[in-house]
C-alpha cells in the first residue's frame, strides 16, 4: 500500500496553497523587517555610547578641575598604559527613530592618532585638526547624515538645532566601527567657559592590554564627591535600562501580531482541512490510525508553514538589503544584517501556526467515524 506523500496535496492543488504559504511569509517579512530594524537602532546607539568604553574609561571632574593629586595617583596605577586630557562635545544627527548624538572628542594633537587607533578609528580623507585649529575630523556616518564632506561647516552657528557649540570646519573623514569625531583640545580650551586654570577638567585612562577590569575597580575607589568615572559597566547598565522599554513594546506587538496571524491561519488551515474530510476518510478506510491522521495533517502543516517561514526570511533578507543600500544607507543610517534577533521575533508564527492547527484538526481526526464520511452521512 502506496500512502502520498504529506506534502503532496499541497502540489497538486497550488491554487489553494500559495495563499496559504504566502501570508506565513508575509507575516515572517514584516516581523523580521520590523525586528531587525529595531536592532539595527540599538546597535546604533550601543555603538556610539558603549563600545567606546572598550578602550578606555573617562575621569570627569565633579569641582573645577581634577586635583592633582588624584591624578598623580591614577598615572601611579600600574593598570594604567595612559592618560589623555579631553573636552567633549555632540553632534546631532538623525537617526531611524529620531534625533541622536555623536560624540566630538577633543584631544591634544600629538595625542590624536594614539586615541583614534585605540578606539579604532582611521582616517579616511583628509586630516586630523591642527592645535588650536577650530576644525573637527568625523566619521563618515556622521557626515554622510547631515550631508557635508571635507570642507563644510558644521556646528551650531550654522544650525542653530545643532548640539554643537560654535562653528568648526570639517578637515578630515573618519572610518571605524566607533561613530566619533575628533577635534582640538587647544581650540576648546580657549573656547571653554570654564576656567580650570592649569587642572583638566576631564581624563580618557586607557587601560594597558588585558587589565580593563582591574583598572575600572581602582578608579571606582576615587572620591566620589571630586570626580566621577564612566567605564563599560556603566555604560551598559545605562544602556540595557534604556533599550528594555523598546525590546518589551516589540515584544507586545510581535505577540498581537503572531496571535492574530496564527488564529487566522489556523482558522483557514482548518476549513482547508475540513473540506478533505472524504480523502482523510479513504485514508481511515485503508488502514490508517486515527494517529496516524492526525500526524499526517500536522506534516502537512509543518511543511506550509516552514516553506513559508523560509521564504519569509528570505523576503525579509532581500528587503532589508535593498533598505540598506538605497533607502536609510544614503542617509547614513546603518542597517545590522539580519541575525538572531529576526529569528526569534519570526519563529513563533510558524510554531503557533503549527499548535493552533494540530489542537483543532486533531480533535476532529481523533473523532473520526470514516464510515459515515464514506456513506454521505457526516
């Protein structure tokens, strides 16, 4: 005895499957699409305010300016390879869901190229900014969203919207996987409100090879009423407490979203089903178990449901691609690649799909009397 194949009925009867298949992949798409954009924000953001403390931590001064004491004792420390004066500033820029900041950082010139390669930042066109040169060298995400290359200005006396202070001609274009600008140190000193007189009002301690840990716990234990310290820990503290909000609200939605989908799936699986009652009454009649029914319609959903989950994610990967390159690449919006995060936001429509139709097709097959399916009766 020769049973068909499970998968079978859905070839030979195309017309009614491919609207089946297809709304499980359109499904998958939006849900995919929507999570790995929101992914690619958070990625953004951990970028531009995480990644960095990878390579070092920062030292800002709670008074006018660190003691030097404390100073003296932070260089003393055998964890530390070296010490940077900084001033700081943003940039704003637009972002998938609105504005964001980038930071400037300001740094002595013959300091510059060693904090660029510890962040892992290169030049790309152009150069750094000279001391005392009211320039700024950005990175190329940075200029590509407010649109300006070398040459322009940027700053807010030529947006007033802008969070940059004052007005800075770009002279170089960054790359790396770190969103920052450089500018000079000298420059906003002399621009600075703040006289801290022959004290730096701010620190970038960069950890020697492999001691970043050991590092951040001695700087915890400096006086906390003089300064404050910014390492990676509290950095992704923030951050995770930040971007939970949005991981939750797509969590809700993406379950309103698989709910309906699956119900409604479900629904049509079933009438779909429920018209083959005569052919799953042949099947009784030939020997088949009622188990054995049930089985063969779950293979049957299994297989709509994964071909169109594939698909889906396929659909999905395509789109996504062409959002990159054309859509929010030009506005120097990066886009993350599809990953995990797709996978598990998507994953569940095909499973509830899966249960929804196993739990009402199978009570009815479990029920089944053939003979009277055979003889018109039911």
């Amino acid at each position: 005895m020769i049973i068909p194949f499970p998968g079978l009925f859905y070839w030979r009867n195309r017309a009614k499957a491919v609207p089946l298949f297809l709304l499980v992949a359109s499904s998958v798409l939006v849900v995919g699409t929507v999570a790995t954009l929101t992914g690619s924000v958070l990625m953004s953001v951990y970028r531009a305010n995480v990644k960095p403390y990878e390579a070092y931590s920062l030292v800002v001064s709670k008074q006018a300016g660190i003691p030097k004491q404390i100073t003296n004792e932070i260089v003393a420390c055998e964890h530390v390879e070296e010490m940077v004066p900084v001033l700081d500033s943003k940039v704003k820029v637009k972002g998938l869901f609105g504005t964001e900041g980038r930071t400037i950082l300001a740094v002595p010139e013959d300091r510059a190229d060693f904090c660029l390669a510890r962040i892992g930042l290169r030049v790309k066109k152009g150069r750094l900014p000279y001391a005392g040169e009211d320039g700024i060298a950005i990175h190329e995400e940075i200029a590509t969203a407010k649109g300006i290359s070398i040459g322009d200005l940027v700053g807010r006396e030529v947006n007033p919207d802008d969070y940059l202070w004052g007005m800075f001609q770009v002279t170089g274009i960054l790359t790396g996987d770190v969103p920052y600008g450089i500018a000079s140190l000298e420059y906003f000193k002399a621009q600075w409100a703040l006289d801290t007189g022959e004290l730096d009002f701010a620190y970038l301690v960069f950890p020697r090879e492999g001691y970043r840990d050991e590092l951040n716990s001695y700087l915890a234990m400096l006086p906390g009423n003089q300064v404050l310290v910014r390492n990676l820990g509290t950095a992704e503290r923030q951050f995770r407490s930040e971007s939970q909000n949005m991981d939750l609200l797509l969590w809700l939605v993406n379950f309103l979203v698989v709910a309906i989908i699956s119900c409604a799936m479900g629904l049509l699986n079933t009438v779909h089903l429920l018209g083959r009652m005569k052919e799953y009454g042949l099947l009784a009649a030939i020997g088949l178990t009622p188990t054995q029914l049930v089985r063969r319609a779950f293979d049957e959903v299994l297989i709509l449901a994964f071909a169109g989950y594939v698909l889906g994610i396929v659909a999905s990967k395509g789109v996504l691609i062409y959002i990159a390159k054309w859509i929010l690449g030009p506005r120097g919006i990066p886009v993350s690649p599809m990953g995990l995060r797709a996978l598990m936001f998507s994953l569940p429509i095909p499973v509830m799909l899966s249960v929804f139709s196993f739990a009402t097709i199978g009570r009815h097959l479990l029920r089944l009397d053939f003979i009277s399916i055979m003889e018109g009766r039911d």
